[in-house]
C-alpha cells in the first residue's frame, strides 16, 4: 500500500515537527508502506525520505514538477528514489500523486499542503476515489481547520461530515490501524435530497 503524504517544506518550524515527520517515515516503512511524496531533497522532504529509506522503505516514490523547478532555488530530486516522475506543473503533480496513492496522510503543513488537502479531501467527498484519508492532527495542529469543517456541515453546505470522509489522529498506532483495516465508506450521494 502507498501512502501519499503531504507536508510542509520549512525547517523553520521546529524540532518536533521534524521529529514527528521522521517518525512517520520511519514507522511506515518499517510496516511495508510505500510513500509518495513531492520528490524533493530539500528540507521536511528530504527528512521524510532520509528517515524512510534509512528505516528500510523499499518504496519511495517521487514526483516533481517542471514549473516548480524553474522558479525554486535547490529544488532537485532526493537521490534515492525508487521510482521517480517529473510532471509539467504542480497541478499535474498533485494529481499524479493523488493517482499514485492508495491511502493519505495530511502532516502539518502551510499553503501547498493545504491546497492538496482540499484535492484530496474534495476527491473523497465528491466519489473521485474512496481511500483511507489521514489528518495528523499534531498536538491539535488542525484543530481549528476541523473546526470550521465541522461548521460547514452543520449549516449544511455538505451532506458529509469531515469524519465521515476523513480519520483524524495524532497517535501513529492508530494510523495504521486504520490504513492497514481500511473498508470502504458509502458516503451520501452529493445531489440526491
């Protein structure tokens, strides 16, 4: 099973989202996961995918993006990749890496994670795909997105709850518990009162 993850870049937000990112890679790949990921060597990702293959991964998987590459300084591919796919622009990306993936997980993160996370999500709500979909919610990270999640289904501008669609975690047992048991969830059809 590959588990798509998204993520923030930054180094500069601490020690313990480093940690929790690396713990994430290492207990994934000591549980025959594979990852896919943005492909990069460069800061939380490069860290995901160090700790992933130095735990024994056998499946990492990166996509890049050739618009990305143009306009970002050291943005190039970790050299470990086990398969690897360049696409023209980050939308190609993400869905590439939507396609990829047999199951998500949503770390913290800032903008580019965010907007991932609503393809994903919207993906999984909309019947694109029905996957096991993950929010990390880190010390309560998400806290205040799930809030405003659940909001929107309480004033009914959805017919499906977030934790319908989504499982919200920060202990990594019961992640994988879950991505390992995962059944597929019949959610409400979209446009049937």
């Amino acid at each position: 099973m590959k588990i798509g993850i998204t993520l923030t870049s930054s180094l500069n937000v601490g020690q313990e989202y480093i940690d929790i990112t690396e713990l994430i890679a290492s207990t994934l790949a000591k549980n025959s996961f594979g990852i896919v990921y943005g492909g990069t060597d460069y800061g939380m990702m490069s860290k995901l995918a160090k700790s992933y293959k130095d735990a024994g991964g056998k499946e990492l998987n990166g996509v890049m993006a050739e618009d990305l590459i143009r306009v970002t300084k050291n943005y190039k591919a970790f050299e470990v990749l086990d398969e690897s796919f360049t696409m023209d622009t980050m939308e190609d990306r993400k869905k590439k890496i939507i396609s990829l993936s047999d199951g998500y997980i949503i770390l913290p993160g800032g903008y580019g994670t965010f907007e991932e996370m609503g393809s994903i999500i919207g993906g999984n709500v909309n019947k694109l795909f029905n996957k096991p979909v993950v929010i990390y919610n880190y010390k309560g990270f998400y806290n205040k997105l799930i809030d405003f999640l659940n909001e929107i289904f309480k004033k009914q501008f959805s017919k499906i709850s977030i934790n319908d669609a989504v499982f919200i975690s920060e202990d990594i047992d019961e992640v994988l518990n879950y991505l390992k048991n995962y059944q597929k969830v019949n959610l409400p059809d979209k446009f049937v009162e």
